[in-house]
C-alpha cells in the first residue's frame, strides 16, 4: 500500500477531501522525523512507537583490499509495533 493508497482509502471512509487528508500525513511524517532526528521517541498507544537505537562502534572488513575500517557509533530510526499491532497481524 502506497501513500496515495492510504490518502485514498482515508478520504473514502471519512468525506474530507484528499487534499487535506495529504497535508495531514505530510504534516504527521514531518513531525515524527524532526522529533527524531532531535533524539525524542514518539509513542503512539496501540499502535506503536518510533524510536531511536544507537548503533554501537565496530569494526568491519574490507574484504577485497584486506583491510580493516571502524564504523563509528551512529543513531537509526526504528519502529516497534505495540501488542495489539502485533496480534492483529498474526492474526
């Protein structure tokens, strides 16, 4: 399912126009990475939560010029689903 997909199928079931419903998700992914990106979690209640893991330094190898590089410690963005997500997707 696309974004265009989900604007859709929001626009159908609720009778506001695409266009808003479109700037709603936009507005809605911008906040979430800004909070990120300034290092705060977002938890939304049975859905799940955006957050963020640091990746711990290591060490990893150039296999083809035989040498060995350090991959500094670095943050990434993640989601992890709430229960009710989970179970109702396992179904």
């Amino acid at each position: 399912m696309t974004k265009a997909d989900i604007v859709n199928e929001i626009s159908k079931s609720t009778g506001i126009e695409k266009a808003a419903v479109l700037e709603t998700i936009e507005k809605f992914m911008q906040v979430v990475k800004e909070s990120l990106a300034e290092g705060e979690n977002v938890y939304l209640r049975g859905f799940g939560s955006f957050i963020v893991k640091t990746r711990s330094e290591k060490t990893a190898r150039n296999i083809s010029k035989n040498t060995t590089i350090i991959i500094p410690e670095h943050k990434i963005p993640a989601f992890k689903p709430a229960k009710v997500f989970m179970e109702e997707v396992k179904g």
